[in-house]
C-alpha cells in the first residue's frame, strides 16, 4: 500500500511540476508577447470592422489565483477614442466601413456615428461598401462621405418593428404555468404570461417608443444625406429603395459598383498606383495601438468612468451581466482616490434585480456625498438601470436610448397542473402555517399571492421614492410616468427623468465642470476579479460551459435556452425592461 502511496505521490507531483512549467511558458509567451505595438504606415487606412465589438466596456480583469491582470482594448469607448486620436494622426488618411454587420445597439451605433461625423471635419474621407445593408446598418454608413453597394446586393430600409410572443394559451394546455405578481399597468414584462395579445397600453408605449426611435435615426440620415425627412418616411412606406438602383434613385447611396471599384477609388483618394496595394490598419490593432503607447499620466486630475453594462444580478459581474461586487468595488476605490475629482457612470443596462440595484444606489448616493457622480445612458438605463440612475448629480441620454420603466414585478413558477396530468401529487407537512417556502408543485394560496404582492408594492414604493429624491419630483408625479412606461431618450428629457440629450463626451464635460477642473484624464472601471477556472477556459484548457452547450445545441437553439434560464434566474422581485426590443 506504501509503494503505491508513493507510486501515486510521484505522479502527482510529476503532473504539478508540467502544469507549472506548462503555465510559466504561456505566462512568459503572455508577457512578452504584450510588449508589441502595432506599426501604423503612413499613407493608411483604418477599416472600421465592427463585428467583434459588443460592449461600451471590453473590461479589465485581474485574475486572483495568479499575478495576472488583462487589460482589453476592444470596447467601444476605445473604438471611439481611436477614432478621435486618428484625426490628428498624419499617418491615417481615412476610414473604410467594409461589409460591416455590427452588433451594437442603436444608441452605441449613434455614439459612432458622432464620432465619424466628428472624424470628417478634419478634411480625411470616409467611405463605405456592403453588399447588403440593414437598416441599423445603413443608419451608421450614412454618415459617409461616399455610400457604394453592390449591384446586385440588398438594401433594408422600411421603419421599425417590435415582435412580442404570448404563452397564455400554452400555459394552460400544457399545465406549465407562470404565477405574476407586479404593479405598473405598463409593466408588459409578464403581459406575455397574462394575455394572448398586447395590452391598449403596452401598444401604447412601443409605439411611441419606436416612433421616437425612428425620428431620430431619419433625422440623422436625412442631414447627412441631404434628404428631407419626409421623403424619407415615403421611401419607407412604399419600400422605394428595394433595390440598389432604387437606392441610388433617391439618392441613399452614391455609387452602385463592385467592391474592387470601392478599392481602386480609395487607391485614387491616397494617390497610389492602381496595381499597388494601399496601407490597412484594423480599429481593433489601431485602438490597442492608440491605448497602449498614448497614454498622458503628467494630468494628476482624474474623472472615472465606471460602466454598468448587461442585466444586474447578484455576484461579482464582468463585461456582460452589472454585479454589485465589482460595481461597489468601483464606486468605493474612485470615491476614496483622491486625485479622481468626478465620476461617469455609463448604463446599458435592462435592469434586472431589484436588491442589487439597491446596493448600487445606496454605493452612488454614498459617493455623491464626496464627489460628482454624471450619468451618460447608452442604448438602455431601463426600470433597475434607471434605478441607479436616478440619484446622480445630472443625467445624460442619446435621443434614442430606452429609458424609465419605473416598475416592478415578481413571477414564480408553478408545474401543479403540470404533475396532476403526469398523476403526481405533492403534499407538504409542516409545523407552522407558513413554515414551508413557495413550491412550485403546490397551487399558489391567496395568502402566499398577498403577501408576494406586499413585497412588489414595498420596493415600487422604494423605487418611486428614490426617483422622486433624485429628480426632484414628488410621488404623484413620478407614479404618474412610471407604471413600468418605457420613454425614449427624447421623451424622457420632456418628462425630467432626464437632464440633457447628449452622449459620454458631453457627460465628461458636465462631470468635469461639476468638479470645477479644466484638465484631466480618464480612468476605466469597474476591474473584474477571475479565479483559476477561467484562466483554465481562456487558454482552451478546460472548455467553458457556455461554449459545450453551444457546440452541441446550435447558436439559436442556446439564446433561447439562456432566455428560460434567465426566467428561472428571476429570485426575488424584478425591475426589469419589459421585454427586448431589437431594431434593424
């Protein structure tokens, strides 16, 4: 038993002594391999592909069970920093937007957009190409200096839709039934589980909010095209732009050519030879390059931008899900930094649990006390992201950013009739009257229901509250806007839950003249804490979770798994956005 004690032993210590020699390697491989900068050609080209980048926050993460910190350059914010470095840089003579699909929302994608309008007042072009565009798509190409698509290729452009889908029915044929609990006539989060359509009010509030969407999106396209906007709402309606020749008719894009007709005009633009290939340079290599060799720390003054992307939900949180752990984290190192003088807190975010949004607030009001807190809204700060929205000093959103949903709701799930059909019974012996907890197996009681009820009217009260306090409003007035109404940006700013139309440039000079500072730089939080596992998953050691599932589900069939894990994730009650708006 010895020998193979010791047999074991060695082979143990054989097996640690490769993984550290393993794991020094990839460090070491890391390590020096972060020292090279990318080299910017003169004469060059910077394509905008857009199709890895997702989130204003691509995230710095500090690994615990190692000496490891990863700094990521591919968020948005560093797209849009590059873009703005670039148009000093005499090396970059222009942007090329090629057969870009971009997953940004449509306020992020306004955020470019700003940002290349801005870029073309320093003389440098910006041309565009797609085989095909979206309507999303084609709303940040617009901005262009010269719109090309393919002779044969698609063009999108008819207004915004919404599609909801109601389980009513299902739930009572198939016995799996959601139990709701809210208060907010608008709350159309749970509709689905109520009805078999949508409510008078629900209809209400997506019209309005597509309506305002759309207004500001058209009003863009038509300055930059110079269309007015009501020819632009007829090309909609009758679909007068199906076709790229149709397109070119009215005047939506320039040039109906080949992609290397787009090529050799940027040839021409650089002055380079036709059979001579012109200088690229990718956003991401070119922000990574822009983030790691101009950084200025001579500026002592410092504004922090913290961001607060994805759902709240307990725990730590990274780039895609706001947890209070990282978010306090954050909110407690800038308030205790000296030389951080104000704070940003840019939101995208649906809201989600009630408790964590709570915390949050609790963090901001704390901060507020010592130092300036702005908040710059991206595509949503909706019901809890307004919820640690409402307390700051100003708030800022785009035009068409989704905002409000001042409402709370509460659903549990209830498989009775379910079980009954399967002829399984459930029965449950207890000391006390309400010693058990909710089952799901159990029909839901009058009594279990009110005091749920109880619970949903508590934090709605807290929540309208803690709107009023911040925006200076009494309850009625809040009550009378909330409901769970979701506002576009521009609505919201007529109703005060917001202060001005504008994006994180202009929070950043709210943020610094509150602070009464002229000069200053920026630092990027919130830094998110890893442990071994992840290290493991990021070098393809260990294959997450996430990735097996989808191997073997298919991309679709997992996004709608995640949605019902997402219901059953719901503990507690919910101020959340009432269901997912994606506009094309």
């Amino acid at each position: 038993m010895r020998f193979l004690g010791n047999v074991l032993a060695t082979i143990v210590g054989l097996f640690l002594f490769f993984m550290i020699i393993f794991f020094g390697f990839i460090l070491i491989g890391a390590l020096a391999g972060g020292d090279d900068v990318v080299e910017v050609k003169s004469n060059s080209v910077i394509e905008l592909d857009l199709s890895k980048i997702k989130y204003d926050y691509a995230g710095k993460t500090n690994f615990k069970d190692f000496q490891w910190y990863e700094d990521d350059h591919n968020g948005l914010s560093d797209v849009i920093r590059a873009i703005e470095y670039a148009k000093t840089d005499d090396d970059i003579k222009g942007i090329s937007i090629l057969n870009n699909t971009s997953n940004l929302g449509i306020a992020q994608t306004k955020a470019l957009r700003d940002a290349l309008e801005d870029y073309k007042k320093s003389g440098k072009f910006v041309y565009s190409y797609a085989d095909m565009y979206s309507q999303k798509d084609y709303y940040l190409n617009s901005v262009a200096n010269t719109i090309y698509i393919n002779p044969i290729g698609d063009f999108d452009f008819k207004g915004l839709s919404t599609e909801i889908m109601f389980f009513k029915d299902f739930q009572e044929k198939s016995g799996l039934k959601m139990e709701v609990i809210r208060h907010g006539k608008y709350k159309s989060a749970v509709e689905p589980f109520l009805e078999n359509q949508m409510s008078e009010a629900n209809k209400e509030q997506t019209m309005a909010l597509l309506n305002s969407v759309w207004n500001s999106v058209v009003t863009e396209i038509a300055k930059s095209r110079n269309i007015p906007v009501a020819r632009l709402n007829e090309i909609a309606t009758g679909l007068l732009a199906r076709t790229p020749q149709m397109a070119l008719n009215e005047k939506l894009v320039d040039k109906v050519a080949y992609e290397d007709v787009y090529h050799a005009d940027i040839k021409k633009a650089l002055k380079v030879e036709a059979d001579d290939d012109y200088n690229k340079v990718s956003i991401e290599e070119y922000a990574d390059k822009i983030a790691t060799t101009t950084k200025d720390y001579s500026t002592k003054d410092k504004i922090a931008i913290i961001y607060a992307q994805g759902e709240i939900m307990a725990g730590e949180g990274d780039v895609t899900y706001i947890g209070e752990g990282s978010m306090r984290r954050s909110l407690q190192e800038a308030r205790k930094d000296k030389n951080v003088k104000a704070i940003v807190l840019r939101i995208d975010s649906p809201g989600g649990s009630a408790l964590t949004s709570e915390l949050i607030w609790r963090e901001i009001e704390l901060t507020k006390k010592v130092k300036p807190v702005v908040v710059s809204m991206g595509n949503l700060a909706a019901s809890g992201g307004y919820y640690i929205a409402c307390n700051a000093n100003k708030i800022y959103a785009e035009s068409n950013t989704i905002t409000g949903s001042i409402g709370v709701f509460g659903m549990l799930p209830n498989f009775t009739q379910a079980f009954n059909k399967l002829g399984i019974n459930t029965e449950q012996v207890k000391t006390h009257e309400r010693a058990n907890n909710y089952s799901p197996f159990v029909p839901l009681d009058d009594n279990t229901r009110a005091f749920a009820q109880e619970s949903v009217e508590k934090i709605y009260s807290t929540f309208v509250n803690r709107v009023a306090a911040g925006r200076k409003m009494t309850f009625a007035q809040v009550d009378a806007i909330g409901q769970g109404r979701v506002w576009s940006g521009q609505d919201a700013l007529r109703i005060g839950l917001v202060d001005k139309i504008g994006g994180m440039d202009d929070a950043l000079k709210e943020a610094a003249a509150l602070a009464k500072i002229k000069e200053y730089r920026t630092q990027d939080f919130p830094e998110y804490e890893k442990d071994f596992d992840d290290v493991l998953a990021q070098f393809g050691l260990a294959q997450s979770k996430e990735s097996m599932m989808k191997e073997e589900l298919g991309e679709e069939n997992y996004l709608i798994l995640q949605r019902l894990k997402r219901l059953n994730q719901l503990k507690g009650v919910q101020a959340i956005l009432p269901y997912e708006i994606n506009i094309n």
